[in-house]
C-alpha cells in the first residue's frame, strides 16, 4: 500500500442520472445535502447504449452550474462512435468540467444494440481524450479488486488495467467490494508492475440489500457469507438492517483508510442519510472542511 500513502484523499460520491423530473427535483435536494460535506467531486453514470445520455449531460450541467463541488461525467465508448464521443468530450470541456470517469460501459439487456462501435476498450478512449484535450481533463478509470467478470485470467485483468494507466488515465476507482484484503493484494500488484496512481475503493453502502445483491451478482462482487447471512436474517428488522449496515461500512472505510486508501468513492445511489451518517463515523467533515449533520439529525428512511 506504500503507493497508495503518498496521495491526498480525495472523497467523492455518485449518483446516477434521474429518469423522471421528480427524480431530478429529489437528486437535486439529495445534492444540496451532500454538498455540505464538502466533497471533491460528484460523479454521474452514463448509460450505454443510449438509454439515459441525454439525462446525464443535463446533470452534470446542472452540478456544475450549481454546486461548489466538480462534476465528473462517466462516458463508456462502447457502441459509440469516434465523432459522438470527441462532440460529447469537448462540450464538457467548454462548459468547464475538469474530470471525466472512462469507462467501456456495458450494454443493458434487451437494448437492441448491435455491439459495434469505434471502440472496444477503455484503454482506447483514456487515449482519445488526452488525445483531443491534452492535460484538461483528470481522468479516472474503473478498477477491479475481485477481477472483472470477462478477464479470461487475474494476472491479464491487471495487465489490461495497466493498458489504462499507460494511456493516460490519473486516478482510478475500484468496482464496489466488501473484502478489504482483495483490494489490498490488487494495490501490492499494480504496484510490482510499476503502477503508484491513486486507486480509490469504490464503496456501496448497504442501503437496500436485496437489490445490492443483484448487482453483486450481476457484477461479480463477492457479499461475504457473515454479511450475507447477517442481512438475510435481519429482513424483518429493516432500520436495524440499516444500522448494522452503516456499522459494517464505516468499519470497512476506516480500515482501509488507515491502511493507506487515497479516499472513498460512494456509490450513493441517490441518498443523503445513509452516506451522511458513515460520514459522519468516519469524521471525514474535519478533514474536507464539510459539516455533517448529527446523527439524531439524519432520519433513515426504510
Ligand atoms: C467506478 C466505476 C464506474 C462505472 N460507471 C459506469 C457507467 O457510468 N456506465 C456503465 O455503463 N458502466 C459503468 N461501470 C461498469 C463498467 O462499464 C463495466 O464494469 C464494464 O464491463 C467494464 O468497464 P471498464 O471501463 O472497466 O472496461 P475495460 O477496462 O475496457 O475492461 C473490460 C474488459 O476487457 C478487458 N480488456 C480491457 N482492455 C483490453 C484490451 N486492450 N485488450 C483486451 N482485453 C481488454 C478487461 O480485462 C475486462 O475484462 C462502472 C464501473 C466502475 C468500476
């Protein structure tokens, strides 16, 4: 973890873009609390294969106009094509947004796509972008302690990480894990093939279990048995499912965080309370400047 020491912590928080216009109302408010914690940056998914594109530009626009944090946009290349990516690269860069989280994306089921694009890899569109905007942009890419669910192998699943790095990327954030040791032994080997650029966990509060597990599964994170044993049998204790969750979270950031992690990323899923109260464990507010709310101020709606 001795790369990992040398960088500031930086704390951001996701958010995906709303579907509805009351969505966008309840993320706004959802942003405005957030704010007061004082993060780096919010970052916003990107749908590939079309379905919410134009939802995300007008997001980021939206917290770069508004909010005192940056914005930082997801774009995937997949099924994309040169010419749309380089038009949606420079506007971002026009309206001043300073980081860009390159992903390839995957392709929602049932979305018609015919799977050809310009590009294939996120390696190639980190490549496009330092290409086209030189040193704009600070660029983060996905990272995978638990090894991404293609990756015909782990050792060629770093290999092709590194492809990232080489090509420009700054920073990276890992996929969400609940196992700390997996990310330290994916840190030790990007290390011994030379990498030192911050990689960020990535961490999903438990904020609605069973729909987590689906994305667990859907993206080959591992829910250790305890957790997924301790959530299963809480199920009809919903606010006291929340706050054993919010005690295994913070447990799980603060000992990542005193082994050196350059930060945390949440994925919010669009929620305040949850993230605010691990927040607030982890007393993050005397090192970003932020306030947090008290504890007996956060209603934890189940
Ligand atoms: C922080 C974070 C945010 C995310 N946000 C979004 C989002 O907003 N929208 C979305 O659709 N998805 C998002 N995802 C999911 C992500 O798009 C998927 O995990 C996708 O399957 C891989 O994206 P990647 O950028 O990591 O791909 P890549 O780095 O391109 O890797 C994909 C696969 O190809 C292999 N590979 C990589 N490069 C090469 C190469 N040059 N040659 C051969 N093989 C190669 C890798 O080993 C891996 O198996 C996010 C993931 C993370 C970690």
């Amino acid at each position: 973890m001795e790369s990992q020491k040398q960088h500031p912590r930086v704390f951001s928080f996701e958010f995906f873009p709303p579907k509805t216009d009351q969505g966008a109302e309840s993320l706004r408010a959802t942003r405005q609390r957030l704010e007061r914690l004082n993060p780096a940056y919010f970052s916003v998914t990107f749908g590939a294969g079309g379905s919410t594109q134009d939802r995300t530009y007008e997001t980021v626009i939206d917290i770069q106009q508004q909010s005192c944090a940056e914005a930082a946009p997801h774009i995937s290349c997949i099924d994309s094509t040169r010419e749309r990516l380089e038009k949606m690269i420079l506007s971002y860069r026009d309206q001043g947004v300073k980081y860009i989280v390159a992903l390839r994306g995957d392709r929602p089921s049932g979305s018609g796509s015919s799977g050809e694009g310009d590009f294939r890899y996120a390696n190639e569109l980190v490549a496009l972008i330092r290409e086209l905007t030189g040193d704009h942009f600070t660029i983060e890419v996905g990272a995978y302690p638990e090894f991404h669910p293609e990756a015909p192998d782990a050792f060629t699943d770093i290999e092709n990480f590194v492809r990232k790095v080489n090509a420009g990327a700054d920073s990276a954030i890992t996929q969400f894990f609940y196992n700390a040791e997996a990310y330290y032994r994916f840190v030790d080997e990007c290390e011994k093939r030379g990498v030192t650029i911050p990689i960020i966990p990535g961490i999903m509060p438990l904020m609605n279990y069973e729909q987590q597990a689906r994305f667990a599964e859907a993206c080959k994170a591992d829910i250790p048995r305890w957790l997924a044993k301790r959530m299963e049998a809480m199920k009809e204790d919903p606010q006291g499912r929340l706050e054993y969750g919010i005690d295994v979270i913070s447990e799980l950031c603060q000992e990542l965080l005193e082994a050196g992690a350059p930060g945390i990323h949440f994925y919010s899923l669009n929620k305040a309370p949850i993230v605010e109260r691990i927040w607030h464990n982890l007393g993050l507010s005397q090192e970003t400047g932020g306030e947090v709310r008290r504890p007996e101020e956060i209603e934890l709606s189940v």
